[in-house]
C-alpha cells in the first residue's frame, strides 16, 4: 500500500525498506535489530507496546502528501546519492559513459550530462531526466496508476 511512498522516499536519498506481507512481529524485530522507523499507516501497529519510538504513523492516503510529512519529521539526507527505486541500492556515478550506451534510449545516451548505476541491481539513471523531474513532480502529487 505504501509501495510508491517507498518509491519517493528513495528518489530523495532515504534509505527505505519495502517489505509486504510481513506479520508485526517480524516487522518489528526487523525495526529493531537495524534501527529503522516503521512507517505504517496502521494504528493498530503503532499501539503495540514494543512500537513505541519505531513506528511512524502516516496520516495521509496520498503519496505527495505522505512523502510531505516524512520529510517533515524525518529531514531528508543530504550529500549522498539517491537510492534505486526499485531495490533501495545505492547510486554510483558512472565514470564512462560509454559503457551504459545501449543500456538506456539513444536520445538520453547524447543528452544526459551525466548516468549512474544501481549497486544492487544495476539499473541506470541519468540525470536531467527522470531525477530531476521527480523532484519537481514530487509535492504536487502524481497520475494514480492503473
Ligand atoms: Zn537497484
């Protein structure tokens, strides 16, 4: 349900686990032995008496808004690279440019100023593409998907 959210948060530098179908127990032990804060938008969990200051309660349905109020409580990082989207790796700038070519469309290979890689799955980015048009898209909301 808060995949998307999990999907911004990345895009600005958080390091965001997306975890689905996990029950409370296991979500908080896993909180627990990494030191992470639960974002949840469900009361229920953050009740639980071992959530106490490892839960964040989301009150808003939508995503724009619910990346307002993390960003709020939880000051975005500031001087590291952004995480993939798709598996939170961190992004590595790359040094030749030559070796994404036919890894991403022709236009952006001529274009971009500059790619970087996923060190977890390897997919590239690039900048002055989608990056820094999701900054911009970021508070004013987005098209819902299918
Ligand atoms: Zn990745």
């Amino acid at each position: 349900m808060l995949g998307r959210l999990a999907r911004r948060l990345r895009m600005l530098g958080y390091d965001i686990l997306y975890q689905r179908d996990i029950d409370d127990g296991s979500l908080l032990r896993l909180a627990m032995r990494e030191d992470r804060i639960i974002l949840t938008r469900d009361t229920r969990l953050t009740m639980r008496k071992a959530a106490i200051g490892r839960t964040f309660l989301i009150s808003s349905e939508d995503p724009a808004k619910q990346a307002k109020e993390i960003m709020q409580a939880f000051p975005a990082p500031s001087g590291v690279p952004v995480r993939c989207t798709i598996c939170n790796g961190a992004l590595k700038p790359v040094e030749d440019r030559q070796s994404v070519l036919g890894q991403v469309p022709e236009h952006v290979f001529h274009c971009a100023s500059g790619f970087f890689k996923c060190s977890g799955c390897g997919h590239i980015y690039w900048e002055g593409s989608h990056m820094e048009h999701f900054k911009e898209e970021l508070l004013p909301g987005e098209e819902e998907e299918g």
